[in-house]
C-alpha cells in the first residue's frame, strides 16, 4: 500500500516537473519570436504625487535641440562608414589586424571621405569635438587613434610651436601622410610631468639638441601610434643649456621637441632610437601603443617648439614667461584640449550604452501577474532604478560638455586669462566625474540586460574595455579630483580675503553666507512637489552640500597642518577633499541642465527635459540624504518626500523612455547590438543569426 502511495507520488511529480519544462520551453519560443503588435502589459504603479500631465514628447524635435549646428558633419562619418562595410571593425579580430584596419578607416575617412579633423582642432573645437564623438562610436580605437593624430601630436605643433612650425608640418598631420605621435609619459612618471627625466641637451657647435634617455625609468611608455605607423613624436624632455660654471649644464624645465623617429621612405626606425611594442591591452587595441628609448638623437635647433621658451644660435635661453613654473604651466594649459574631448567622448560613450540597455529592457519580457502576459523588465521597479537615473545623468553630462566645449572654443580664440583658469577647472572636474560615472554605469548596463548582455555582439564588453582608460590617460582622476579641490580652496581663501571669484565659482559666495548661517527650520519642512521640483530648492540643495564640505575641510586641513605639516594634512583628508571636488561639478552640472531645460524654444522637449532634469536632481539628493540630515538641512519628512518623489519621476522618465534614448539619433549602425535596437522582432532575428540560428 505504502509503495503504491510512494509510486502514484512519484507519477505525479514527474508529470509536474514536465509540465514546467514544457511550459518553461514555451516562453523561451515566445522570446525569440514574440508575437507582433501584442500590447506590452505595464505594472500599476500608485502614484506617490499628484497628478502629472502626460508629455507629448516629439524625439525629432528634441534630437533637434540636444545636436544642434554640428549634427550635418556627424551624419557624414556614420554615411561614410555605412557605405563602407569593408572598414567597419568586426567583432572579432586579433590585435594586429586591429591596428592596421585603424589606420585604414582613419586614412580612409580623411581622403575618401573628406573629412579633414585636424582643421577644426584651432579654428573650430566644437566641430572637432563633433567628429570626434561620431567617430568613436564606430569604434572607439578609431577615435583615440584620430585624437592621437590630431589633438596630440597635431595639436602639440599647432599649440606649442611657432609659424614655422605650422607651415612644415600642418598639410602632412592634416593629410595622415605625417603620421604622429605624443610622447610624454615615461615608465616611472606619468601624473607628475615636472619629474620627467627624458633629457635635451643643446650642442652649441653643431646646432641641435641631443636626446637621451638616461634610464630605464624614462622610456617613453603607452605611447600612442609609436608601435607601428608613427614617424614622428613630440617628445617631452628637459631642456638643458650648456653653462661655464661647474655645473656644465641649466635645467631649464620641460619642453616639447619634435623628433623623427621612422625614415619617411622605408618606414625603418632612424638610428639612435628604439621602439619596442607595449603589446595587447585590455582594450583599445586597435591603437598601436609603443615604449621609445632615445641614445644620443640629434636633431635640429629648429625642432624645438618654441612659443613659449626659445634657444638662439648662441645658446641663449630667452622666453615671456619668467619662470619655469609658469612656463610648465602654459604647455599644459595648451594641452587641456584632450581633457576636454575625453569628457566629451565619454559622454558619447554612456550614450551609446544606456540606448542599448533601455531598448533592451522595454523589449524584454519576463514575468507577471497570474494568468496574464508577461511584462516588461523596464516596468520593474528595480530595473528603473538601475537606468532612468543613469539616462537623466547622460542629459545631464550631454549639456555640460557641450557648455564645456563652447567655453574651450571662446578660450582659443580670446586667450583670457580668467576662461583659461575656468576651463582647466572645468575639464580636470569633468573628465574625472563624467569617464568615473561612464566606467561603473557600462557595467550596470551590462547586468541590467542579464545574459544577453555578456554576449560580445551587444557591445557592453567591448565598450566598458574600450573606455577603462579613460579614467587614466589625460590625467589620473583622482589627481584631477584633488586638483579641482586644490582650486575651491584657493578661492575659498580669496574669499575671505576680500578677493573677487571667477566665473565658475562666484556662487561661491552666496552659498556659503548661507551656509555659515543655520539652515532654515522653516524651508527643511516643505514637502510639496512644488517645491521639490523648484530649480532653486535643488540648486541651492547643491550648492550648500559643496559650501558646507568647502569650510570643513579647510577647518580640517588647518588643524591637521599644525602636526602633520601641509603634505600629510592634505593626506589625512584626501578623501573629503575628493568627494569636495565631485559636489563642486555635480552643481556645476545641474546649473547647465536647468538653464538647459529653461533655454528649450519647444514646450513639450521643455517638459521632458525637465523631467528628467527633476530626476536627476532628487536622485543625487537622495543619494547623499545623510549630509542633508546631519545638519537639519532636510527634515525627515522632507526627505521622506523627496525619496519618494524620485521613485515616481523614475516611473514617469520611463514612460517616455523610447523617446528620450531614440532623441540621441545614433544610427543603427552605431548602436548594432542586436538587442538595442528598436523594435522586438527585428532583435531577436538578429540576435538568433549572430549565433547560427
């Protein structure tokens, strides 16, 4: 009896487990062929505010907005590509291969296509910049490589030479027929360029300068086009002037020298110099990194590039800056062009990656009620919480660059002492903030889309690879970081001192008047939506968090100070002065999305893009709730409030997500991961033929 029992069990199990295979198989079927035109079951939300006017939102019209004049010359490096699917890079394919498919689409798209980069890295950054981001979205070695041509090696002769230097070499950088590179860091110095060790010293019986490399530590290391295709490099060394003292030399600090380094006929590398390959990457690897050691290369007097420091025929050092710190710091300046493209191209990047993710997650189904169709995975909440901030973020930093860019391109053309101090606040703060919040969101991305997002052909790996070292070249974040808050404290100190604040910190001013006063008992208790959607409220939120940081870190630092000295109080406090640095651009980010949503001619992209302006806003808030309430800046009712306003704008930015990331206009070529693309079936056909299907 017992056995009949176990065994009519065991029947009925296996009948269960049979049902849910078959049942389990049945939904798998669906997925990949879903049935067409089947209306997408949403999950009730309650509202947790009051009732909101549904937005009309027109993605032409706001693509419109967010492009703007540069868009023309954008559409023409993703036409040239797309009639070109013998340049376009595969998915898979080995490093060499790689390399020389970069150098093809590169040369290809300037005298095929007739596109001409390095004309616009003087006369019309934003343009530059334009061509940039699209080119890197085909692939992003290609955009690094063409920066490498351009912004570095061309934009090193334009920027720190002379006339005469220009009219040698600008047709060949212009045409790739002088294929160049930047060689700056070494193997023991990459942050610190003031302790560069490469030497020059200047032989006046012949007329040149000699370059050497005096250790193994000052190889030129990660150096961009030196593997392969280069032929020339700005090299970075010491200058050093023959004296008749006992010392036998002057250092005169560091400057910028051009050096041949390949023969321009046979393409052998020219004696004195040995190029040694950095190898495979982690990604990025269809740029051809190199390591340079110099033994005793000769080259011309005229080879300095000399517009900020000149050596005559005699030997004589003669420059309009009088020190060597000021020098150093006027070639840098020169050279915040690749922290601003850098920014600018990550934000292109975190494009490219929330498409694909919110394409992905309004298409895919899983689960639902009992007993009816299954929903999509963007009507979760959790799902919204990982992308809707992420893509108001990508607004967020869209507009900040591109209000980085125009002041880059005003700085170029007045040389205002004042703009040049802000841009290189501006571009230090932006590039390690933004290529920061890029690296982490492209993993997210990546979680979001579950197994399918691990499949190369959807891009996350390849794009999140690609990107990493963006947090390093250009700058270390982390010392980028310190240097925005080096630059708060400073005027910080004028401040008090009765000085007058720049452009980009006099709010400066305000806030922390406000700051050294109580907060308010009164205003840390509203609660209306009113209120919490007000740009002021969030703007001063803000401010006030990066006020209050400011003048208890410089408390912090003078106490230390007196015990540790300047180094080690800068030490004890360094991560307070980081997360210092990150508030000052996150207001700085918000103040150009609200005058960016005020700004919009057309009501209906206005109110989306204040949507997700609010969004962004109150997320960021939330995130650092404890600041606020340590200090009674937000009662907790009002921060109640404000967490769960957050959620129901979460809600709202996802209604019209389709139409915000379809706003960016990437092409399909660009996006071409087969689950970001638009509409469900044409993915999953896509996707099943990737594999063989």
């Amino acid at each position: 009896m017992e056995l009949q029992k176990i065994s009519s069990k065991c029947l009925q199990n296996s009948e269960e487990t049979a049902e849910v295979v078959n049942r389990r198989i049945n939904l798998l079927t669906l997925h990949l062929n879903p049935v067409q035109d089947t209306p997408v079951q949403e999950l009730e939300l309650l509202r947790c505010a009051g009732k909101m006017k549904a937005i009309n939102v027109s993605t032409e019209t706001l693509s419109e907005y967010m492009r703007g004049k540069h868009r023309d010359i954008q559409e023409e490096v993703f036409a040239y590509f797309n009639s070109r699917p013998e340049l376009q890079t595969p998915i898979e394919i080995s490093k060499d291969e790689h390399r020389e498919l970069c150098m093809k689409q590169l040369v290809g798209l300037v005298r095929e296509g007739g596109i001409r980069p390095f004309r616009y890295v003087v006369d019309d950054p934003a343009k530059y910049f334009a061509i940039a981001e699209a080119v890197g979205s085909v692939d992003m070695s290609l955009g690094i490589k063409m920066g490498v041509q351009y912004s570095l090696w061309g934009g090193s002769v334009v920027n720190l030479g002379t006339k005469k230097h220009r009219d040698k070499y600008f047709d060949g950088i212009d045409s790739v027929d002088y294929p160049g590179c930047f060689a700056m860091t070494e193997l023991h110095h990459g942050s610190n360029v003031q302790g560069l060790q490469t030497v020059a010293t200047f032989d006046p019986l012949t007329d040149e300068f000699i370059i050497d490399t005096p250790n193994d530590g000052a190889i030129k290391w990660w150096i961009g086009n030196a593997a392969v295709h280069g032929k020339f490099a700005t090299v970075f060394a010491r200058l050093m002037l023959p004296t008749h003292d006992t010392k036998g030399v002057t250092d005169m600090g560091v400057h910028a020298f051009i050096v041949p380094i390949r023969d321009m006929k046979t393409h052998k590398t020219l004696p004195g110099v040995e190029i040694h390959d950095c190898g495979h990457k982690v990604g990025l690897n269809g740029v051809d990194n190199g390591a340079l050691r110099f033994r005793s290369v000769r080259i011309p007097r005229d080879n300095l590039l000399n517009r900020f420091g000149d050596v005559s025929r005699d030997g004589r050092y003669t420059s309009s800056l009088p020190t060597i710190s000021k020098r150093f710091a006027a070639t840098l300046g020169e050279l915040v062009g690749g922290r601003v493209g850098l920014a600018y191209s990550s934000v292109g990047v975190l494009k490219i990656a929330v498409v694909i993710a919110t394409r992905y997650s309004l298409l895919r189904q899983q689960f639902g009620p009992p007993k009816q169709p299954e929903v999509s995975i963007l009507d979760y909440q959790s799902q919204q919480h990982k992308l809707m901030p992420m893509l108001a973020s990508t607004y967020a930093f869209h507009f900040a660059t591109l209000h980085l860019v125009e002041k880059y391109s005003e700085m170029k053309k007045s040389h205002d002492e004042e703009l040049i101090g802000d841009v290189h606040a501006l571009s230090a703060g932006l590039k390690a903030y933004i290529t920061s919040y890029t690296a982490k969101s492209l993993s997210t991305c990546r979680e979001a889309c579950g197994g399918h997002g691990y499949a190369a052909v959807n891009r996350f790996g390849s794009l999140r690879n690609d990107h990493d070292i963006f947090q390093t070249f250009e700058g270390d974040n982390t010392v980028l970081l310190q240097q925005v808050a080096g630059l708060l404290l400073k005027q910080y100190r004028e401040k008090f001192q009765g000085g007058t604040l720049t452009v980009t910190w006099n709010y400066l001013r305000q806030s922390m008047n406000s700051y050294l006063a109580q907060p308010n008992p009164v205003t840390a208790r509203w609660e209306s939506e009113d209120h919490l959607r007000n740009p002021n409220f969030q703007l001063d939120a803000f401010r006030y968090r990066t006020s209050r940081l400011l003048q208890s870190v410089a408390i912090r630092l003078q106490r230390h100070s007196k015990t540790l000295g300047g180094f080690g109080a800068w030490n004890r406090c360094l991560n307070h002065l980081l997360t210092l640095a990150e508030s000052h651009i996150e207001s700085f980010i918000l103040e150009k999305f609200i005058e960016a949503v005020k700004n919009c001619p057309d009501e209906n992209s206005r109110a989306a893009l204040k949507l997700v302006c609010d969004l962004y806003a109150l997320d960021r808030i939330w995130n650092d709730i404890g600041t606020y309430r340590n200090v009674d800046y937000v009662a907790p009712n009002k921060a109640k409030a404000i967490h769960k306003l957050a959620d129901y704008l979460c809600f709202q930015v996802k209604n019209i997500a389709r139409e915000l990331v379809d706003a960016f206009d990437l092409p399909d070529y660009v996006t071409r991961a087969p689950i970001g693309v638009q509409t469900p079936s044409e993915a999953y056909t896509q996707y099943t033929q990737n594999v063989g299907f």
